[in-house]
C-alpha cells in the first residue's frame, strides 16, 4: 500500500507579486525551493491563510536571495501582495517508509522570506 505525505513545507511566506498576463505557476526563490528540496515543475498546494483559498500549482525558480513569491496566471487572482502563504509538497511512498520518513521543512524570515 502506498500513502500521501507531505514532502515539504515552506511555512508562512508573503505574496511579493501576482502577475495575472504570465502563463501560470508559482515563482519562488530559488533558495527557498532548494532549502524545502522542491524542484521546477513539482506540484505546489497553496494556502492562503489570509482569505483561506487553497489551490495547487507547478513550481519556478526565481532569483536567489529575492525572497519572491509570485503567483502567476489565473492564480494571481487568488491572493494579494502581502498575503501569508503556506507551500506545501507531497509524495507517494510505502506506508513503513512513510513512518520513517522526514519531511523538508522550510521557516523563512517572515518579513523578507529570506533564510536567516
């Protein structure tokens, strides 16, 4: 048998843009993205804990040391600059390797989304 589990979590991030006119996904620092072991293309859920939306999407590398977080496409739509997210990751495995399995878990600055 085989079960979800969260893979990774970066954990209370602020929206720094929305770009409605981009294809789609969602823009993180590349920092952030290597820190909670989520690469390009992986699928994202989002969290909005500001106005509770929840929604899911692919990842893309923005710039190092951005702190960016930009939600692109019909996604920009769900959330405002400033907005509190959290970005999680999931991954299927086997129930006794899921017991024993830990998590990438990511804290960032929550004033600039930077690693401190």
């Amino acid at each position: 048998m085989q079960i979800e589990v969260v893979k990774s979590k970066i954990h209370r991030v602020k929206v720094t843009g929305a770009d409605l006119n981009y294809i789609g996904s969602i823009t993180i620092d590349e920092d952030l993205m290597d820190a909670a072991n989520i690469i390009q293309g992986e699928k994202v859920q989002i969290v909005n804990n500001n106005n509770g939306e929840r929604l899911e999407t692919y990842a893309i590398p923005g710039p190092r040391k951005s702190g960016e977080i930009t939600l692109n496409g019909a996604a920009a739509r769900k959330v405002a600059k400033g907005d509190v997210l959290i970005l999680i990751t999931y991954a299927r495995m086997d129930i006794e390797a899921a017991k024993k399995f830990n998590p990438w878990l990511v804290f960032p600055n929550e004033e600039n989304n930077l690693l401190t």
